[in-house]
C-alpha cells in the first residue's frame, strides 16, 4: 500500500525513569508488552510488542561509571503473531514466545549480556539453559555512547524485534559535555527501520519466501528481508521541524537487513563526531555516508542558513519509496542564540596495535544450503550448536580476520568488546574455497576516516579480508559473534565464543 510522505510529525522516545536511585546507581524496571500505536495518519492502528507499551522503547539515559540494574519483565501473550519456523534451531518444543534483552556494546558480564539460550518466558515460568537472573546489570563503565537494546532470543530474533522490541542506551559523561557540542532538545535519537503493512495496518512479514519449494516448512525462515516503508522513532516517513541552528543527531540503523547510504538533498554536509563506540579523534564532513544494520553514527547538521527550507534525508542506496528517510523543515524560529560549536578535535583513542597480540584468528564468513535447499550461511561452517572455538584470553589482544567467501557484504558484530578497524583486502576467493590458501589481490584497504574510532559493527564486504582488533576484557564468560543481519544471525550466522580467565582457567557461564 501507498502511503503519503511527510504527514507525521517525528515523535522522540520518552526518556525511561528509574524505579530507584541511589548512590550506588539506578534500578529500573522494564515490561514488555503487546499494544497498538499509529505508525501514520493513514494506516489503522498496529499490534506490535514494544518495552513499556512504546515502539521504539523508552531512551534508557545513565552517565558514565554509575552503575543500572534493570529487571526486564516478558508480559507478552503466550502465542506469537509473526510467523515463526519451528525447524531451526531445535525449537520446536521450546515456548513460542521467549525473550532476552541484549545491550548492544555494553561490555557487561554474560549473565546480563542477553546470551540467546538465556531466554525468559512471561513471569520467569520458563527460561532457557544459560539463564541466570531476573535482573541485569550494566556497569556503564565505558566511553559515552550510543548504544542500543533489542531482543536476542534463540532462533526468533528477527521475529521479536520486527514486532517492535528495540530501543535506545545513551552512556553520557561530564568531559562530553565540555566540548560544547548541541545538547538538550538539540540533542535527538533518529531510530531508522523499514516495516511493510498489510491494508488493515497489521504488520507483514513472509511466512515463505518467493517461491517456494515444495517441501518447504510454513512458515520458513527468510534469507533477509526488506520492508517497503521506511520510519524513524516509530513514525512512517515523518517530518521534524527544526531551528535554523546546529542539532546532534545519533542515527541507529535499527533494520533487520537494509542498509542505509544517508544524504542530505540540500548537499548539506553532515559532521561525523561519533561511531558505535563514542567519539572519534576529529570531527569528519561527510558529504554521505553508509550505515548497516546495528551500526550507530552520530552526526551535526547545521540548518543556520536553510532558514524556511526543506530539506529531505535520503537513501541513496535505494532508487524506489525507500530512497526517502524523512524530512527536515527549518521553520521553527531560533529560541535563543547557538552557542554550540563542531570541534575539530574530539578524543583520545590509543591504537591497539600497540598490544602485544596473542592470537589472529581466520574467520571464514560461508553459505550452503540446508535438506530443504534453503540457504544456511555459516561462521567457520560451524553451526550454532557446535563446540565452541574461539577460546580469548581474559585481557588479551587478538586479531579477528573475517574471510568472507559470500557474494554479499555481512555486518560483524561481537559482544563485550569495541575493536578497532584494521584494514580490508580482496584475495582469491576460488583457490580459497579449493584449498583453504589465502593469496591477498591487489592493495590494502585502509578504514574510512570516519571509520577510525571505536566499532562493535563492522562491514565485512564480500571477496574481502576484513581484519579487527580487540582486547578482551573486562569480564569472562559466554558471549557471542555474529552477523547483525536478523535472518542471518537466526539461521545460523551466529556462533558463541568464551573469554577465559587465565587465573581459574575455567570457561564459567
């Protein structure tokens, strides 16, 4: 269905209260729960699933080294209401709503990092084999940050957070707020998704894909899957109204597969200060740039000398309706002066190339097909279930090569650590899959400037070593690695890892 752009108004995500506060940090308390909420002027109502009856969830805001426990609590119905493959995964007799949160870049202990089998049922009734408590909690000792929650349950991933359960983290930090960068209303999250609709406003997702074979199950899991519409903080195609002032943006790229390529109609640049980590060393004009699923930039746009023009986000990677974002109309008259500046110089990142590196690891990024022939993409052609590999040492340094032998390009994401980009390299992907020998082809591709700060998502592009490095610290235990597009992480581009603690030499949980 149609649906006429740049009706709405761009909603902001209320900011989460805490329950309790002390000294010793916040406690919150957090549901998850099936509602309704208009998604445009035209569409009825929709059922989604969102923390705290919202889609997106509330803006979780907690200022560096004060510690948050937040109880999240599953009052979902007991039946789903997208469609749900029972083949993957030995699923099939586990409860059909299941639950786990995952903080995404929170480098926080396995028992509250939102571990796939640590899922919950409604009320705690069920849960899975790594679960190990009702409430988690986040140290937020790290850099200020955008970070991210969404659910990260067992084989159903993109089911969960298609219907709505995803919301935004802000780690701040007082030494932030000396560089006079744009702050309070001037400070906005821009949650960017795609969804499709059926005409009565319902969500749709394929129980199938195109075509499918015969012997298919029904429902089936997708390879990915695009959405035709797209929104931001729950609206569809919406409009902002804006001073004629500089604004921060933090852009999420919340979609289960689509990537973005962002740019401004009016050639107005964008200002890079921030990746997934926080603030870069120095701020970047970008004149667009890409974001893939997972992935959060942080971005200055000044509108001063747009006064009464619009000004149209776009999708350049798109050439149909999804070539549209949203809009800005600079309309608002200027509230008071913009005292805000875009610093050249931002922070301090040390490289960590300066560690001693005790392991590289070759991570082949592969796909097959399954007894169904549907395709099954795979880490070190590892399934999910497999025993465990990669074995890192607590507070040691390794290299992580994904050797991607796919056609397409994979966002890497791994748990508790930020890493470090260190560069991309085409090799000879035939001779590769004949004998495993890698033989690099032509230069190396050195990470983007705006590429250069802290990363817990990154492009793995096809035919391309990609190679990052990280320290693994500060906890040990059960984490995960995997691609952030939903339908390849939940069949089954998703593989556990262990961080161990030489002290005890156990792999814990």
């Amino acid at each position: 269905m149609e649906l006429e752009k740049f009706v709405d108004p761009m909603p902001i995500m209320k900011t989460a209260i805490p329950k309790k506060t002390s000294k010793d940090g916040d406690y919150y308390e957090i549901e998850m729960k099936e509602f309704s909420q208009k998604l445009h002027r035209d569409l009825n109502p929709t059922r989604l699933w969102g923390y705290d009856g919202q889609f997106p969830g509330p803006t979780i805001e907690v200022m560096r080294g004060k510690p948050a426990r937040i109880k999240w609590m599953n009052n979902l119905p007991d039946t789903h209401f997208l469609p749900i493959d029972r083949s993957i995964h030995h699923v099939a007799h586990e409860p059909e709503v299941r639950t786990v949160v995952h903080l995404h870049g929170s480098e926080t202990t396995p028992a509250s990092d939102g571990y796939p089998e640590a899922w919950f049922t409604k009320d705690f009734a069920e849960v899975g084999s790594f679960f190990e408590q009702e409430t988690y909690e986040y140290p937020n000792d790290q850099r200020a940050a955008t970070l991210w929650y969404h659910d990260h349950a067992m084989g159903i991933t993109r089911l969960n957070v298609y219907a709505g359960l995803s919301g935004l983290y802000i780690i701040r930090d007082p030494r932030e707020e000396q560089l006079n960068l744009p702050k309070g209303e001037f400070d906005i999250p821009l949650l960017i998704q795609d969804r499709s609709f059926n005409d009565d406003g319902s969500l749709f997702y394929p129980a199938q894909p195109a075509n499918p074979a015969p012997n298919l199950p029904n429902p089936s899991v997708l390879p990915f899957f695009v959405g035709d519409t797209i929104l931001v903080n729950g609206k569809v195609w919406p409009y902002l109204q804006v001073e004629p002032r500089k604004y921060r943006f933090r852009i999420l790229n919340g979609s289960n597969s689509r990537s973005y390529q962002l740019a401004l109609d009016s050639e107005a640049p964008f200002y890079q200060i921030a990746s997934d980590g926080g603030l870069l060393r120095r701020t970047v004009s970008l004149q667009a740039f890409d974001i893939r699923p997972a992935e959060r930039i942080e971005v200055i746009i000044d509108f001063s000398k747009f006064e009464g023009q619009t000004i149209t986000l776009k999708n350049n990677a798109s050439t149909d309706a999804t070539a549209d974002v949203m809009q800005f109309q600079v309309v608002l008259p200027l509230s008071g002066e913009d005292t805000s500046i875009i610093p050249k110089n931002l922070s301090y990142i040390p490289s960590l190339q300066q560690n001693e590196v005790k392991r590289i690891r070759n991570l082949k990024l592969s796909g097959t097909t399954d007894e169904y022939g549907r395709p099954l993409l795979l880490l070190n052609n590892k399934l999910w279930s497999d025993p465990v590999e990669e074995k890192p040492c607590l507070g040691t340094t390794e290299i992580w090569s994904f050797v991607n032998v796919t056609n397409v390009p994979h966002p890497m994401h791994i748990h508790l650590v930020q890493f470090q980009l260190l560069d991309h390299r085409a090799f000879n992907v035939e001779l590769y899959n004949e004998n495993g020998q890698i033989e690099l082809i032509g230069p190396t591709i050195p990470p983007k400037i705006n590429e250069r700060g802290w990363k817990d998502t990154i492009t793995a592009p096809a035919g391309q070593i990609t190679r990052v490095i990280a320290r693994f610290a500060p906890f040990s235990g059960y984490y995960v690695w995997h691609c952030h597009i939903l339908e390849h992480e939940d069949y089954d581009m998703m593989r556990p890892f262990v961080v161990i603690d030489p002290k005890t030499e156990k792999e814990g949980r």
